[in-house]
C-alpha cells in the first residue's frame, strides 16, 4: 500500500492497536496497524499533523536554546542533575584526561590530544558520566529494592538511542547514561520503573501502582521525560557513539 505523506514517516506495526504520532525533533512519524486503510491513515494525520507539526517546532526552538556555544568556546555548558553548569576545558602536559566537579565541570585534557580535542572531550565526559551514574543506581536500588524484593542482577549503564531504560528476562536493568543529566527525581523515577518491571513485565494497572507504591508523585518526573526528553537525546547524540 503506498501512502503519501510529506514531511512525515510512516511505519506499520504488526504490534500496534491504534494509529498514532510520535514527535521527535525533525522526526514526525506514524505509527499505523497493519489492518489501517490508507484513508484511515489520511484521515487521521489530517485531524492531527498541524498539532505534531507544532510539537516539532516546540522541539527544535527548545533544541536550539540548549545547544549554545560548542564544548571548546568560552560560555559553553552542561546539563548536571537537571540544571545547566559551566564547563571549564584546560591542558595538561599528563597522559591522562581529569574530570572534576563542584559548581562547574573541570577537565583537563592532555596537550598531546591535538586538533580532535573536542570529539575526545566528549568521549571523556561520556565515560566518566557513566561511571558515577552506576554507583547512583547502585544507590538507587539498594534503597528502592528491599520492599518489595525487586533485587536487579546486574546494572549496566548504556548508550540508548530511545529508551530511558530496560530490563531484561533474567532481571538486569539498563539505564541510559543520559539521566544523569536529568533532575534526581527523573533518574529515580527510571530506576524504580526499571525494577518494578523485575515483577510486572508490562505496563498493566498492577504495574503504575507498583510504581506508585515507590513514588506517589511519579507522573511529574514522567511527564517531564516526555517534555524534554526527545531534545536531550538529540543534544547528545554524538557522545559516547
């Protein structure tokens, strides 16, 4: 069936119920059920597209606020724990690079580096970002797991293109290394919903209350992933890739 549709992709799924939008920035894509006619589909994106096409310029307006400066120019910062800091970049005649942080971002970087300074910076930032986010969800779910015997095997901090988190068959969770950029409650929130799947491996009415068992007021902390979630994602997506 060929369905066109500008400025808009469209995906067929044998799992999807319903059709739907998914609004990233750039991205507008349709999400359609196999069974959905191709005037169900036209019907549909003409009652929606001008409300996706305004989530997507929200998304890039927001996108273009939090990008500022490059990494290596004077003013330039990073989001820490919800709220923007600056980042501060010296050479050193060392070997090794050094991340330290109180009120900013400090880190040197050895002379030798040359002119990839930049994309090195990242990969440091990258990998020290995820060595303090595992002791945090260590933290996490120590404090979150006893109440309810939601015992990860394993934690394991990863590049995810899309998702805020998983947990697999046998009870590891993966959390994407961007939450640490996020408000502490957000990254709380991801590590509960990660472990209450270790018991409920859906999104049922047993689940959300799982959660809610952990965190009453978690719909503030999801809400603000959908809100500004997708424009963090895009900010980064060369770290660590």
């Amino acid at each position: 069936m060929s369905i066109e549709t500008p400025g808009i992709q469209v995906r067929r799924s044998a799992r999807a119920k319903y059709l739907r939008l998914v609004v990233r920035p750039g991205i507008i894509e349709l999400v359609a059920p196999l069974a959905a006619t191709e005037r169900q589909v036209q019907s549909f994106l003409q009652k929606h597209r001008s409300w996706a096409e305004g989530k997507v310029r929200e998304m890039d307006a927001k996108l273009k606020v939090f990008q500022g400066p490059g990494l290596l120019e004077p003013g330039a910062t990073l989001p820490w724990r919800g709220r923007e800091i600056p980042l501060a970049v010296e050479e050193t005649s060392g070997r090794r690079a050094n991340v330290r942080i109180d009120e900013c971002f400090s880190v040197t970087l050895p002379s030798r580096v040359g002119p990839g300074r930049e994309s090195v910076l990242k990969q440091v930032l990258y990998s020290w970002i995820r060595h303090w986010l595992r002791g945090e969800v260590a933290r996490l779910s120590l404090a979150h797991a006893p109440r309810h015997g939601l015992n990860p095997r394993a934690i394991r901090i990863k590049r995810m293109v899309s998702r805020w988190g998983s947990c697999g068959p046998r009870g590891d969770i993966n959390i994407n290394w961007l939450l640490a950029l996020a408000p502490e409650t957000v990254l709380e929130y991801v590590v509960v919903h990660e472990l209450c799947h270790i018991r409920e491996r859906n999104h049922s009415a047993a689940f959300w209350s799982l959660v809610a068992e952990h965190l009453p007021g978690y719909a503030l902390e999801r809400a603000w992933l959908k809100r500004n979630g997708p424009a963090l994602m895009q900010r980064f997506a060369e770290f660590g890739a």
